[in-house]
C-alpha cells in the first residue's frame, strides 16, 4: 500500500518538496544540468551511472526519484530530460521480483498511471528505450546533445566500461557506510577521484540478497519465467493492454 500511495504522489511536481528532503540534490532545480530518470527498472540507474562516469567534470543530474513529477517540473524549467523506457512485460516482471511486495497488478497500473502522465511531453525529451540505455548510450547522448545543445560527453560502452559501471552500481546496492559519497557522485557534488578515494579506504563487501542484485542472473530469470503465466492472466489483460499501448507511443519516440 505504502508504494503504490508513493508512486501516486509522485506524479505531480509538489511530491518534490517532499522528495528534495530524502533525496537532496538528485531532485531537479534551476541548478540542475540534466534529469535522467524512468519508472523503476528501465536501466535509468545504468544511464545515470554510465553518464557520469564518462564526464571530464561532475554534472548536476536528477536521478532515482522514478517520478512523473520530477519529469514534468524539468520540462517547465527548460533542463535536458533523458527518460529510459523498457517493454512494460520485461519492467513489471523485474519490478516484482526485486519489490516482492508489490503485486503484477499493482505494478501495471503504477507502469501505466506513470507513463501517460508524460504522454502529453514525450517530445520535450529524449527518450532512449532499454537496449540503446544498456548497449549503445553515446547514441542518447548524442541526442541529447543535438536536441539541447549540450556538450556532454559521450560514453564509451566498450566491455570495460561497461564492466566498471556495472561494478559501481553493486556497490552501491550493498549500500557502504559511504553510500553518500556514491549519492553525491550521481548527483554531481563528489569528484570521480573523492569517490575512488573512499572506495579505496572502506571497499564494499555487506552482503547482498540475490533478488535485489544490479545485474542479470539465472536466478532472476527463473523468478521472472515463474511469474509470466501470472502475468499473461486474463484477469490482467484490461491493465496489460493499457501499459502496451501506452508504451508503444514511447517507443516510436525513442531514437528520434
């Protein structure tokens, strides 16, 4: 109840007040550079990563409020927005088995409710959909680019980098003692080598549960595979069509 009540406040821009006190800087403002946002597991945290990861300087991003709200107040303050969309399956699945307190139903409503809150904006962003985010995101940020006249720079989505950011996002999952400083290098108030600093001094090794960890694995896919039956059910064919069609205009937008 606490999360579907929470993705519905956070489709209007006033949940930002109350989101700024949680989250600080990674909600936007004037002094935001770029809003890379999404709903929940559409590889936005990876863009996020990647993207800083490939910047000379820490750049002021608004991230991980996973808020229709935060989208609409960048649009009106005139900052670069890059929003990741996945297939509404593939993310509700994925939302299920990392969340498993929120039920498929649940999780195609919230899919739906936030994706045609922005359907009136989607051409005031660049919106890249999973495998560009995932493969290729020096193509969504060469777009970003050109729509905004930005010069950010581009991530080189080679093994390695690809492999560091992967890294980067675990550590983050098993939430350090200085997970602030991982917060602060998203949001682009910590340097690259202050956070390489505090790595180094205190590495991350708590524990962390299979379901919640960043990075495909058999286990997650079993979970998934288990749960399509459930998912194709006739008792949620209203929701599914609902969250296809109003994916499917985000997709015709992606890449362009």
């Amino acid at each position: 109840m606490r999360w579907t009540v929470r993705s519905r406040l956070a489709e209007h821009p006033a949940y930002l007040r109350v989101a700024r006190r949680r989250h600080g800087e990674a909600v936007v403002s004037e002094a935001t550079e770029l809003v890379i946002d999404g709903f929940t597991r559409s590889a936005s945290t990876f863009a996020v990563v990647a993207f800083q990861l490939a910047q000379a300087r820490p750049v002021g991003v608004g991230h991980h409020l996973h808020a229709p709200g935060q989208i609409i107040r960048a649009v009106r303050l005139g900052v670069p927005v890059l929003l990741t969309v996945r297939p509404p399956e593939d993310t509700v699945l994925s939302l299920v088995v990392r969340e498993p307190y929120v039920t498929i139903p649940q999780g195609l409503h919230a899919y739906a409710r936030f994706h045609e809150r922005l359907l009136a904006l989607r051409d005031a962003m660049v919106v890249a959909d999973f495998p560009e985010v995932t493969a290729h995101l020096d193509r969504s940020i060469a777009r970003i680019n050109a729509r905004f006249g930005t010069e950010f720079a581009a991530f080189d989505p080679t093994p390695e980098r690809t492999r560091e950011c992967f890294d980067l996002i675990e550590v983050r999952s098993r939430r350090p003692p200085w997970s602030g400083a991982i917060h602060g290098f998203l949001s682009g108030l910590v340097s690259r080598a202050e956070l390489e600093r505090r790595a180094a001094a205190d590495p991350a090794t708590g524990e962390l549960p299979e379901h919640r960890a960043p990075r495909p694995s058999v286990y997650k896919e079993a979970r998934k595979d288990a749960l399509r039956a459930a998912y194709h059910g006739s008792s949620n064919a209203r929701l599914r069509g609902r969250a296809n069609e109003v994916y499917a205009h985000f997709a015709a937008s992606a890449g362009a």
